[in-house]
C-alpha cells in the first residue's frame, strides 16, 4: 500500500472512531440510563463553569465586551455559579434537571393536547372524520399526565430513546466509514 492511500484514509478512519464513541455511548445510556443521566447533567455544569470562566477571562483580558459590562460579568459570574453548584451535587441537580425538563415536556403535551381537542371539537365541520384529530389529542394528554406522574422514570425512558438513536447512528456511521475506506478516503 502506497503512502499517499494510507495518508489518504484518515477520514474513514475518523467516521470509525466517531461511530466507535457513538456505540459506547449509546450502550451505555441503555445499560446504565440513570448514570448516563446523571454524566449528561455533569458535562452540562462542567460546560457552565467553562463558559463562565472564559468569558469573565474574555471581559477582562481578551476585550471581547458586548457593550454592556455589567451585564457580561453578572451573566458569567451567575454561569460560574450554576457550575460550581450543578458540579457540588451531581445527584441533586440530576434530579432537579431531569424533573424540570420531563415537567416542561409534559406541560407542552398537556397544552397541544387540549387545544387539539378544543379546536376539532370547536371546527369538527371542517374535518372529513374529527375521531384521529381527536384521539392525538387524548394520546398528547395522557403522555403529559403520564410524565407529571413519573418524571424520573420519564427521564429514563428518555436516555434510553436517546441510546437507541446513538446506537443506529452508530451503525450508520460505521457504515459511511466501510463507503470511504473502499473508496480510498
């Protein structure tokens, strides 16, 4: 093989070690969900600590100002924080980040539930047969009760969808890495 090929398959081999972190990834979210949970929310206060940092460093050192100083050093300052407390309680924030967002999602299904209701009912003439308008209407609203009910159990369910999608991504970029890797690249 010469070494203009083998320099040449740096991208197949780069879709091959994506898919590889993809396939871990997803395992481990459909393996261990609440650990995965938990790793998601401990990037995210690691993310805030970083961004805080860096733009207090940016503000200061870097002139990167958006014309209102305050506001920048009170926003990073609030960023840090976040951080600093998602990073002190892992566990605690897991929960709290989970149940918030499950709550949002479940406040969202409740809300399209009923209007879908509301307004079939309200413009039935309009519609050739109301009843499958009507039934996603129902379906959205027991998903939203479903989710007030077991937001932590939700949240699961959630990682583990989310697993699901990394694994077939997974499979699909191992295969774009087998196309480049015949193909040369």
């Amino acid at each position: 093989m010469n070494d203009e090929k083998k320099g040449g398959r740096i991208g197949s081999t780069l879709t091959g070690l994506r898919a590889l972190a993809m396939l871990l990834a997803g395992l481990y979210a459909l393996i261990w969900p609440l650990q995965a949970l938990t790793v998601l929310v401990l990037l995210g206060g690691a993310l805030f600590l970083v961004d805080g940092g860096l733009g207090l460093w940016a503000i200061t050192f870097g002139r990167a100002r958006t014309g209102n100083f305050w506001f920048d050093v009170v926003r990073n300052t609030l960023s840090i924080i976040m951080g600093a407390l998602i990073l002190a309680s892992p566990f605690l924030a897991t929960i709290l980040t989970a149940t918030l967002l499950i709550y949002l999602v479940a406040f969202q299904a409740l809300f399209v539930g009923v209007l879908e209701i509301i307004i079939v009912l309200r413009e039935s003439a309009h519609y050739a047969k109301i009843w499958p308008v009507l039934l996603s209407g129902v379906a959205y609203v027991l998903f939203g009760i479903l989710l007030l009910v077991v937001p932590l159990a939700a949240a699961t369910v959630f990682v583990m969808i989310g697993g699901v999608l990394a694994v077939l991504f997974a499979i699909g970029l191992f295969g774009l890495a087998r196309k480049l890797r015949q193909s040369g690249l």
